[in-house]
C-alpha cells in the first residue's frame, strides 16, 4: 500500500483529525513523509463542499490547511464527492472526440483513400474506442 493509497474514514471530523495526525507521525518515524502540498480533502456526498462552512472543521497538516475540494484526478479517473460519474463522463467524452478530430484533422485518416476501411476501424477503436470506454 501506498501513501497516496490512504482514505480515512471516522466517527467524527475531529478522529478523522487525529486519525490523519498519527498517520503523518507514523510515517515521519519510517523516514517518509506526507506531501501536504498534494494532499487533499474531499467530503463525500451530503457533507461535501469546497468553502469549509461556519461551524465545519478544518482540516490541517504540519500547521497547513489541507486544500478541499469537490473534484480531484485518481489513478487517471476523476472523482467526485457527490459520487457522480458526470464529471469522468464528460472527460472522457472530451479526449475521444479529441483523439477522432486528432485522426480526422491532423492526419487525414478518415478522408485518406489509399488507407482501406478495416484500417480505419482498427484506427478508431484504438485510438477512440478505447479513450471512451478505458479514460486511456
């Protein structure tokens, strides 16, 4: 398991608090270290907001404030705290489209006619296909 493999869960902001503090004193005694410039928070779901609210904690790392937000990229996926596959939707519609005008504009695949069709479609579901379906 990795550092940035890390997700807390607790009873309360405050052990999530304490859980987070332990761990970074943890690794610190193990010679490694937590970012903090790279570590963030994400409430999930109801709990979720970028601005902290009046009375929500925040949370802290070494004397820093630990950046929230409600969107961040994992592992090439992006998550999102209300659990909604909208904004990974709409990634991966983005970079198909752009990887087919890619094959359409820069290269000329589509209107090229000593390139034959079977070609073209091993083309598209290479390069297209598979950044629709896999984010790659």
């Amino acid at each position: 398991m990795y550092a940035d493999d890390i997700a807390l869960g607790a009873e309360s902001e405050k052990d999530l608090q304490q859980a987070l503090t332990i761990i970074d004193e943890t690794f610190i005694q193990r010679r490694t270290e937590i970012s903090v410039q790279k570590t963030q928070i994400m409430r999930l779901a109801s709990t979720a907001s970028v601005a902290p609210q009046v009375g929500q904690v925040v949370f802290h790392l070494r004397g820093r404030i630990l950046e929230e937000d409600d969107n961040f990229k994992y592992l090439g996926s992006i998550c999102s705290a209300d659990m909604s596959m909208q904004p990974e939707i709409a990634n991966r519609l983005s970079r198909a489209s752009g990887a087919y005008h890619k094959l359409k504009k820069r290269l000329k695949v589509w209107g090229d006619k000593h390139i034959s069709q079977r070609i073209k479609m091993v083309l598209y579901r290479v390069a297209v296909q598979s950044t629709l379906l896999y984010g790659v």
